[in-house]
C-alpha cells in the first residue's frame, strides 16, 4: 500500500508515522510527503527521512478546486492508496474527498464532535473541561466532521498549563495515529455509512 502524508507545519505526527513505518509497525510505504507551505518545519523531516517531498503553492491556482486537482493528479501519479492528512491546514474539496472516499484520515486535537477547527486543545483548557482528547477519522466535505475511527481521552490536571497538556495531547497523537494507519493498511477497518468497526490486531 502506498501512502502520502499531507501536512502544513511541525510535521510531529508525519515523523511519528513514517518512524512507524521504518521500524515495521506499519507495513506499507510512505511514498511522498505533500505540503503547501515552502517553509514549513515537516519539509525538514521528510528530507531527513528520504521521503519525496513536494510543494504545491496554492498562490499558483486560482481557487481551492484548481489546488485540489493538483494535489489529486500528484496522488494519482504517485499511485496512492491512502491519504493521512497531518496538520494539513485546508479544507479539502468535494471532488477530492470522492474521488479518495474512505481513503483519507484526519488526526485533531479534541474529542470531536467537541472543538471542531483551530486551536482545540487551547479551547478545551480554557472551557475548564475535565477530559479532553486526540481523535482520528475519515474526511469528509465538512471540517473534523467524518465518522471517527479511533478516540481516546485524557484528563485534564487541576492547574494544568497549555504547553504541558499540549505535549500530553501530541504524545497521545503519536501513538495514535499510527495505530490507525496499521489498522488501516491491515484493512482491519470496516465502514459503513458513519460507523465504523474495527477488527482488532
Ligand atoms: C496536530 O496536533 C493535529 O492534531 C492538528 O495539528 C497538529 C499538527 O501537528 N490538526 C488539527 O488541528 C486539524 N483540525 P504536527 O504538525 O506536529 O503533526
């Protein structure tokens, strides 16, 4: 199985997966890392990975859709079979979700359905919740929306501070995410409209 990270930023979760795959947890190749942003940190670990790296400029497209229809002939080309967005920073069009329907995850920082968008974790902190969490699930046209493969929570400590829950939630990430990718490529996960079984390892 082929795969190709999509990723906007610090690219944590990019390394952990492709770690993942190098130590053969997952078994499947990580072909190419996408991202739209020239700076971006993750750039730095896909090189130091060895993994292809490459940029697509969304100020060279005239809208989100001519994006979107490049970022799927790349795909296409690099005969893709799964898509893992990691802290990718745009909102996917309809004709990318269908044209990798149930073949496109999302990690967030929250237990959704609960803070859906940016900053999650700085908003359940400061909303006083008690637990908090890291999910992953399939995209779909709305934004952390698609039906959820794995969750997990944490409790959030009396006092606690934004960077040090922030850590805790990205630890968390780290062994989750992979986890999914595994139970991915293993095809242990079943979906049907938005539930969605899974066989264990
Ligand atoms: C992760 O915490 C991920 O959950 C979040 O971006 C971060 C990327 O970190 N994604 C979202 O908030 C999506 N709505 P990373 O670049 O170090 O992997």
């Amino acid at each position: 199985m082929n795969i190709a990270i999509l990723a906007s930023g610090n690219g944590s979760n990019f390394e952990a997966i492709v770690k993942a795959a190098k130590r053969g947890y997952i078994k499947a190749f990580i072909k190419v890392l996408i991202t739209d942003k020239s700076n971006a940190y993750v750039r730095q670990r896909a090189k130091r990975n060895k993994i292809k790296d490459i940029l697509i400029d969304p100020s060279k497209f005239k809208s989100r859709l001519e994006f979107d229809e490049e970022v799927i002939k790349v795909l296409e080309k690099e005969k893709i079979d799964l898509v893992v967005l990691a802290g990718f920073m745009r909102i996917l069009s309809a004709k990318f979700v269908k044209r990798f329907k149930n073949r496109i995850l999302n990690i967030h920082p929250a237990l959704l359905p609960a803070f859906k968008g940016e900053n999650a974790i700085r908003r359940a902190l400061q909303h006083n919740c008690k637990v908090t969490g890291v999910t992953v699930h399939f995209v779909d046209e709305k934004v952390d929306n698609g039906p959820i493969i794995l969750q997990q929570a944490i409790e959030i400590k009396r006092g606690e501070t934004l960077e040090r829950l922030e850590e805790r939630i990205h630890n968390l990430e780290h062994k989750l995410y992979p986890l999914a990718v595994k139970l991915f490529t293993e095809r242990r996960i079943k979906i049907k409209n938005r539930n969605v079984e899974i066989e264990p390892l």
